[in-house]
C-alpha cells in the first residue's frame, strides 16, 4: 500500500496513524506543489512546466526561499514518475489517495489523475469532507486539513476508502484539463470537488485592508490577513502580492523590500 497525501504535516499525522494499525502500513508520499495557485497551462509537457517554475522563481525572489525552486526539493513530476514505475513492476500494489475538503489537495488530487489511469482498480480516494471527527478535547469538529485529525481517527476514516472509478478517471481529468487551459492564477473550491478559478489579484483587496496609516511588518499583516480572511493562500504567494502593489504605488515601505520581517508597509501619506 503507498499513501499519497499532499501536506507536510499530513505525512506525519498519517504516519502516526500506521503505528497504531498494521492494516495501514505502506510507504507514504507527498505531492509538494500547490496547484492552486499559478500557471497550469500544458502543465504535463516541458513547456509548461518550465513557465510554471519561472512563475514560481518571481514569487520567491529575493525572500527566505529564493533559489528553492530549482534545488530539486519539489519535484512532483519525479516523484509521479516513480510511483508509476512501482506500480507497473508490483502489480498487487495499491494506492490510497488521502484529501481533506480544501482547494489545496483537491488540486493535488486533479494533477495526480493524468498519472494514474492506466492503474484503474486499484487506486483509492479517502475524500474527507463534509464529515465529522472528533478532536483531542472530544468535541466533534470539521477539518480542513488533515493534520487537524487525531491519528486514532484515521482509523475511523480508512473505511471511507473506495475505489476512484472509470467515470472519475474520464471526466476528472477533462474537468482539469479545462481549468488548466483558462490562463488564470488562484483555484478555489466551492464545493465537493468542483473548482473555480480568480485571477492572480484575487486577494489583494482583502490583502490591503489590514495596511494602515501606522507602519506595520509585512510578516504582521499577512499573519492577520491568514487567522482572518475567509479565503487564504499561502505566505509567499501573499508576499508576492504585497510586493507588487509596492513596486505600483500603492503603499508607502521603508526597509528592504525582501524577506516579510525586513520591511514595513502602511497607506500611502496625504500628497
């Protein structure tokens, strides 16, 4: 058995899981990348992912991870690559795809799809959403997440596990393939596992609404901008928008506009 999830956090909760039952034991993998924001178009052919990388080089420029992307750290596409090549050569091997209801590993779980057709029958989905678990206090709770679950949860959710179906490896991938061709920058997920798509400012209004006329580090607004807004993304991509509105004006910056905890920004000064 090979565990798929797409979080960091989540191949340790999971890996705590497997300690506590022996059903569950198997390698487990993680899809790195977040597809739900960026470039997709011709995402599968070298094209494509090159602008995609070049995309990721700007956002990361010049902070804490500038260089990552080409260090081979993330490298979805060798890791696909690999597990295609387990599953050819042990035909008794199964996949169990674990995703939580959020635009991240729904969009995980879409990029994956492409690989795994030919090994229909034994690829798995463990879709948890919409169901309640109970949390450490014992309080019945909703996760986004999957790390949010206890490990002995996991083993209530296992027997979700059904097989991905032929329907689903057919209109899937179509349905993927449709979003990757629109040119637009942010997934979000409005339900099940149905997509929409934003342009790449769509968290910009919210973004500026925790600037004020006092300076502030731009680590301290975008931290208030993901314990409050109702649709977040990740810490770069925020940082990423913040620096562009900068370079157009929009805000007043002193410090080095580099890492989030080496500036600050506030609303531009009366003229």
């Amino acid at each position: 058995m090979i565990h798929i999830v797409f979080n960091e956090a989540d191949v340790d909760v999971l890996k705590k899981a497997i300690e506590l039952d022996e059903t569950l034991q198997g390698e487990v993998l993680q899809i790195k990348d977040d597809y739900a924001t960026g470039p997709l178009n011709k995402i599968y052919i070298g094209e494509g992912i090159e602008a995609r990388k070049q995309w990721q080089r700007e956002v990361l420029a010049s902070g804490d991870l500038d260089g990552k992307v080409d260090t081979g750290d993330v490298d979805d596409y060798k890791t696909a690559a690999e597990l295609v090549g387990t599953m050819r050569r042990n035909e008794e091997e199964i996949i169990w795809i674990w995703a939580a209801q959020n635009k991240h590993d729904v969009c995980g779980y879409y990029w994956l799809l492409n690989y795994m057709k030919e090994f229909q029958g034994r690829v798995f989905i463990l879709y948890l959403n919409n169901l309640p678990f109970i949390n450490e206090k014992g309080n019945i709770f909703y996760p986004d997440w999957l790390s949010e679950i206890p490990a002995k949860e996991f083993l209530k959710a296992k027997k979700l596990a059904r097989e991905i179906t032929l329907s689903e490896f057919e209109v899937d991938p179509d349905e993927w393939n449709k979003i990757c061709s629109e040119s637009k920058g942010v997934r979000l997920l409005e339900g099940g596992k149905k997509l929409i798509q934003a342009d790449y400012d769509f968290y910009d209004a919210e973004l500026k609404k925790f600037v004020t006329a006092d300076w502030q580090k731009a680590s301290k607004i975008i931290h208030q901008f993901l314990s409050k807004a109702k649709h977040t993304t990740g810490d770069m991509y925020l940082l990423w928008r913040l620096k562009l509105m900068i370079a157009d004006g929009v805000f007043d910056v002193q410090g080095k506009v580099a890492n989030m905890k080496d500036f600050e920004v506030k609303s531009p000064s009366a003229p």
